[in-house]
C-alpha cells in the first residue's frame, strides 16, 4: 500500500479494482454507483463494458487525514460495500499526509491519482 | 435536507444519465422555488429587511442620559434620538416617538417635540408644565406614512411652545426617550 502514486489526468477508461485518490466528495460519506450498461473499464490489459451479468460499482468514500478532506474512490466488481469501506479505511491509514497533499493539489474532475494496491490484494 | 434529490455525488468517470440530469434539475427547481430550503437555512443577517411585510422594525434608538440642555424659543435636537432609514418609495411606515417626563421653570409654559425628515417637520407634540411640580408629563407621538424611495433622516427636536421659561426633557434609565421606525404594510 505504501509507495509512489501516479497522478491521471486524461484516461479514456477507468481501471477496475484499482483504488484512486480525489478531492472530497460533497455531502456524503460513503456511497456508491452500480452501471448495467455504457461503462467501459480496464480489466488487466482488456477494455470490457459492464452490463447487466457483470455490472461493476463506483464507490466512493470521504475521509479526513492531517486536516485534509479527501476522497477514495474505486471502480469494482465487488458487490460489498463493506468490504469496500473496510479497504478504503487501510489504504488511509497507510498513505501519508504528504502524499495526500500532493495529490490534492492535482485533483480536478479529470486529475486523480491512482494508488498502488488493487482491492483483493493485488499490485499495480 | 429539504432537496427532493439529496446528496448527489459525481466521482472521475462517472456517466450521467438522463435521470440523474433530471434529478439535478429538480434540485434547482426546488431551490427556486424556495421549497429545497431547509427550514431556518435562510438566518436574518442575509436578508434584506426593508422587503419583508408588516412589523418589521427598521430602525430602533433610546437614550437615558439625564442631560439635556433647556430650550427657549430655538428648537433643541436630541442626537441619541436620530435615525436613518432607507425608503422604497412605496412602503407605509410606521414612527413611533416616546417622551419621558420633562421639566419647566414657568408654569403653564409649553414645550413642544417636533419630529423631523430631514429639515422637515413632520409631527408634533405638546405638554404643558404642571403649576407647583415643574413637570412636563410625558408625550407620545405618532407618524404614519409612505416616505419617498431614499434614504430619510429622522430626528427630535424640542422648543417653548408658549411662555417665557425654560423647559427641557429628563430622560433617566426608567424613563427612556424611544423613537421606532416600523414598516407597516
């Protein structure tokens, strides 16, 4: 989880399972997104499109650390949003303040920054 | 949250569909009409009071400072009194001027309290000194009216009326001079 970050400014699809980092999200803590159909995603090497057999979810969760409101968020295959949430809370807790300021600075609706550790455990 | 559709979220990549545009719509419909606002998100230091209805009260001054100076024939102004409001041109306001007991050398000597716009009298008041006690009871005076659209400067003045005394008002911490400038419609 500890490591670099790779700021994104322009992809043309997001990467499953990949956790990134933004700017807060207005008014709420947690929440999430599930697309059927229309949203096209990195799996590995492979472009696929979600539908309704294999939709994926965008979650996303606010958090503050060393007085910076911030937030994850993660496009998923992952039907738990607990899981997510439970994820969300280590990657905070092991990415450093100065990291978060630097990515902060960045982030705009087409700037975030990946971070390095797939949900269920893989590395970039 | 008083929206009809609280929070909404975007993150990166997110697709908006044609429901959630419309959602967003709705939200902005709604906070033009005024009902996506919260009850007591509105406080009062952000609105204007002169557009509000009746019985506001625009401006509001008191004294209780025992001096003032004796008036003959040259009309005496009580600074602590003034105010300014701004006018629309169309609201009735209502000018409520209260005068404590005062005081007079002369028996029977006339005192009067004059309520002015600018250089303008608009109402008056009068009270008699009481033979024996020296006293002037108290005058309450009324002014209703629709102000032109500008911004007015009411003050009080008081002068000897008749007689040949002195005469002046005594305001204490139990007997206030008010003057209130409500709007009343």
């Amino acid at each position: 989880m500890k490591g670099s970050m790779n700021k994104v400014s322009q992809e043309k699809h997001v990467t499953l399972n990949l956790p990134a980092l933004w700017k807060a999200v207005p008014g709420r803590s947690i929440g999430s997104r599930t697309y059927t159909s229309n949203r096209s995603y990195l799996d590995g090497k492979q472009i696929k499109i979600a539908d309704n057999k294999t939709p994926i979810t965008a979650y996303y969760q606010t958090f503050t650390k060393g007085k910076k409101d911030f937030s994850l968020f993660i496009y998923s295959d992952e039907t738990d949003i607990k899981k997510i949430s439970d994820f969300f809370e280590k990657l905070v807790k092991n990415t450093k303040v100065e990291d978060i300021s630097k990515a902060l600075v960045s982030a705009s609706s087409d700037g975030f920054t990946y971070l390095h550790t797939y949900y269920k455990g893989e590395t970039k | 949250m008083s929206l009809p559709n609280p929070s909404m979220a975007f993150i990166p990549f997110a697709i908006l569909t044609a429901d959630e545009m419309n959602d967003l719509v709705e939200n902005d419909q709604a906070l033009a009409a005024g009902t996506g606002l919260n009850n007591d998100a509105v406080p009062g230091s952000r609105l204007d009071i002169t557009t509000l209805l009746p019985r506001i009260v625009l401006a509001r001054a008191s004294t209780g400072a025992a001096s003032t100076a004796a008036a003959t024939t040259t009309p005496i102004n009580i600074p602590s009194l003034s105010l300014s409001a701004a006018m629309n041109g169309t609201h009735e306001i209502e000018i409520a001027l209260s005068i404590p007991i005062g005081t007079g050398t002369v028996p029977n000597d006339i005192i009067e309290y004059q309520l002015k716009d600018g250089g303008t009298v608009i109402a008056r008041g009068r009270s008699v000194v009481i033979s024996g006690t020296g006293e002037i009871p108290s005058v309450a005076l009324l002014w209703l009216g629709v102000p032109t659209a500008a911004t007015h400067n009411y003050t009080v003045d008081y002068v000897r009326f008749a007689g040949s005394g002195n005469l002046r008002p005594v305001f204490s911490t139990s007997g206030q001079g008010v003057i209130t400038i409500k709007r009343t419609r």
